[in-house]
C-alpha cells in the first residue's frame, strides 16, 4: 500500500490519517460501546475497498432528501443522508467509503455546506468530503477528539446549532456525552424529520424507540438519562423519526419519544 493511503477500520468504520502502515489500535473499537473482533483488530482502506467492489449507491429517500450508502456496507453501515435548503446542503452521518460516483451525484444536487455526525461511530468519511466541497466539519466539542483522522476544517459547538433554515443539530448526551440529532422542519412535506441514529434508536417494529450507551455490549442508559434526551427534543416539532440504516417511525414520533 502507498503512504497515500487512507486506512479504515472496517469494524467501527473510522477513517484514519493517510499513513505507510496501519494503525497500532482503533480506540473507537477498544471503547466498551464497540467491540474489536475476536479474530483481533484488522484494517482496509478507500482503494482496498474499491478494488474489491465496493461502490456507492445514491439514491432520493424523499423529496430533497438524498441518501448516500456504499454496498456492501463499511464498519456500522450506516447511510448518509444529504438535506437539501435552499440555503444550502447539510451532509449527515457520512458512511466509511466514498467514490468519485458519490461526489459526482451530490455534486450534481448542490454540494454541502457542511458535514456533520450523530456520534463518533458515524463520523465516517467526514474528512473527505470536507475536501472534495470545501465543507466545515460540525462536531460536538466533547465528542470532538474521537476523530481518528483529525483536520483544520472541524468546527466545534455544543447544545443547539441551527446550520440551515429549519434545519437544527441538537445535542442530546446518552450513548456519548455528545450525541446529537438533527431536526429538518421541512421534512415529511412539512411534518418535520428528527434524523436520530443512536441517540434515540428507531427498532425494528417501526412504531417505538429506545436509548442505549451500547448496542452491541447491551449497556443500558439511566431513567434520569433518558429523560433529559428526551426533553432535549420537546420543544421541536416532527411526525417522522429516521435512523441511519433505514428504519423509519412514519406517524407521531414525537409522541413516541414522550412515552418511552
């Protein structure tokens, strides 16, 4: 492998700085809310991947809303989810890998003004979509250090920042201290979108959530936790919940925040 290479934790999905060699460790998955496989840690990269056929798929989830994901999956698997305004485009929870057919597309529908993640585990390839649009990278301040490959482009905050014309990143705490959602006011045709990935996790009923500081190690959060990311999202207003690999509450998610 060339030092050009950008090294990937395809476990967590974490992009690491270009490098002639691997990482010794990936902290994100020696964190007790990850897991580093019982085979021992691994590592592949952007032109590993695509040699062996991974690609990304652009799809319109709605109307001005366009969803990014590679197949097969990286790391989570997460998809990212593109917010068009016409102010501008949020880019959301940006999936590990990314292709010159991925920049093309979103090129094509207005490129980001901004990239921004739910949690560490979704930061993705933040760092090179930032370069591809010239976009700043929004991260919570206490969840900042957790990008493995850090860059001048990171923009921190904290509590509520709204980007876009109706579109708000919250942060919520819970599974990290810095966990976020982000609020799309247009959405739903109006009915507003909370995109809420492991903050407030969609299940697979489609009809109820639940909180969790790992899902994979299945360590619960508080009552007293829960609560307070709860009330974190009260005061917004929205119909449709959406996580980041496709499970959708589609009628009175709101509410169903309030009762968990």
């Amino acid at each position: 492998m060339s030092a050009a290479e950008i090294w990937i934790c395809p476990a967590c999905g974490a992009n690491y700085p270009p490098a002639d060699s691997a990482p010794d460790r990936c902290p994100l998955c020696e964190d007790e809310r990850q897991w580093v496989p019982a085979t021992g840690q691994r590592w592949t990269s952007m032109a590993r991947l695509a040699g062996d056929g991974c690609h990304t798929v652009v799809r319109e989830v709605e109307p001005d809303l366009i969803g990014i994901a590679s197949e097969p999956g990286v790391g989570v698997g997460q998809r990212g989810l593109l917010v068009q305004t016409s102010e501008g485009n949020l880019l959301w929870d940006p999936a590990p890998f990314l292709d010159e057919a991925a920049i093309e597309a979103v090129r094509a529908a207005e490129a980001p003004r901004a990239v921004s993640s739910s949690h560490p585990h979704m930061y993705g390839a933040a760092v090179e979509w930032s370069h591809a649009f010239d976009a700043e990278i929004l991260l919570v301040d206490v969840d900042a250090a957790w990008l493995m490959r850090p860059d001048p482009a990171v923009r921190t905050w904290s509590g509520e920042l709204k980007v876009l014309p109706g579109v708000t990143l919250i942060q919520c705490g819970g599974h990290f201290p810095g966990s976020a959602v982000l609020h799309w006011a247009a959405g739903a045709a109006g009915r507003g979108v909370l995109f809420s990935a492991d903050t407030i996790h969609g299940n697979p009923d489609r009809t109820s959530v639940t909180f969790m500081r790992s899902y994979p190690n299945r360590i619960p959060l508080s009552a007293a936790v829960v609560e307070r990311i709860a009330r974190a999202v009260e005061d917004f207003e929205f119909e449709r919940l959406r996580d980041n690999v496709g499970k959708v509450i589609d009628g009175d998610a709101r509410g169903e925040i309030g009762r968990a």
